[in-house]
C-alpha cells in the first residue's frame, strides 16, 4: 500500500499444541505499517473442534494449575536436552501463549521471535479465583539469532483472554519497550507484587 506499508494475505492450517491435531483452517491479513509498530492483524478461523469440548479442556487444565499443593517455581524449561517435566506441561502452555503476545508486539517485516526457553516462572497465590505467574522467558530472534530476556507477568481465568503484562531488555542495547497499563495487560492491585513492576 503506497505510503503506508505492505500488506500480506495468508491462508493456513492449525493444530493443538499438545495432541498435534487438527484444529481448524484460518484465513488473515497481516499489514506491516512503515512506521514502527505492531503489526496490524485481521483473523478468521474455523474450528475442528467443539468450543465446549474447547472449554471443558481449558477447565481442566485451569483446576490442574489452580489446585497444586504449594506454589509452581521452576527453572530451565525444556532442560538443556529439550526435555520437559510432565508436571510443567501447563506451565510451559501458558508460556508459550503468553508470549505469543510478545513476539506479536516485537515482530516486523523482517524480525521474527521464537519461545527458546523459560528461564525461571513463579506461581502467586492469589485470593481470587485467577491464576498469575511471574516469567523470565528467553526469545530467539530470527534472522540476527539475538537471545532476548524477557519478563512477564501473566494472569488468567477460562472464559477470559490471557492477559500479558511484559517488559524485555536486548543484550547490549540495554533496556527495551514492553506493555504499558494499557487495557488488557495484568496491571492493577495484584500486578504490584512483584519489584519489577
């Protein structure tokens, strides 16, 4: 689009990040504006699957989650040989949505970002019914192979989005943009727990 920026249009396949099945086919535009920004997204999807049995799996991951008998801290996910722990499964899902968010703000025509790893999560307790982790997360960034560090507060509650409050810091180029208190991101009363927010 002259003047403005470049416009792509996409059609793919998804499936479930954990069984690997087919989940639906989704047809979007993506416009990189010329100016520095997050890309601008327009999505339609069709789903193979049932949204209650959608919902009933997102219960039940959520009771996983919410009824451990003490606090989920963890390092180094996967480990240093790809492995991860069954029992961190979950923790790792919601890294990877909650990041997903991340690469999608950072991302431009020519920069791309992959989850490497959880360096360090930590799980608060909260009074409610929401469930709120602390991440340190590590991004690859693709063509230059650059290691971001990332942290990120992310809560959530089945029948809500994941909300992603974040702040990243570039080797070398000290520190970088992350979310503001804007509307979806975890800011308020319980997202003042932590120092670094």
């Amino acid at each position: 689009i002259p003047e403005f920026g470049h416009k792509y249009y996409l059609k793919f396949s998804t499936e479930d990040y954990r069984t690997g099945e087919d989940a639906g086919n989704c047809l979007a535009t993506v416009l990189y504006p010329k100016k520095r920004s997050r890309p601008v997204v327009s999505i339609k999807c069709s789903h193979t699957k049932d949204q209650e049995e959608i919902q009933e799996e997102d219960n039940r991951f959520y009771q996983r989650i919410r009824h451990q008998s003490k606090p989920i801290t963890a390092n180094n996910i996967p480990d240093s040989y790809g492995n991860i722990e069954p029992a961190l499964e979950p923790v790792w899902a919601l890294a990877v949505a909650g990041s997903s968010s991340i690469m999608w703000e950072k991302s431009t025509e020519t920069l791309g970002y992959f989850l490497a790893q959880v360096k360090s999560v930590r799980q608060w307790i909260r009074e409610d019914d929401v469930i709120e982790f602390d991440y340190t997360v590590l991004l690859h960034e693709i063509p230059t192979q650059e290691i971001i560090s990332c942290h990120m507060r992310l809560t959530w509650l089945p029948g809500q989005p994941l909300k992603v409050k974040h702040f990243c810091a570039s080797k070398g180029q000290g520190a970088d943009q992350g979310s503001g208190a804007e509307s979806g991101s975890a800011a308020g009363p319980a997202a003042e727990k932590g120092n670094n927010f």
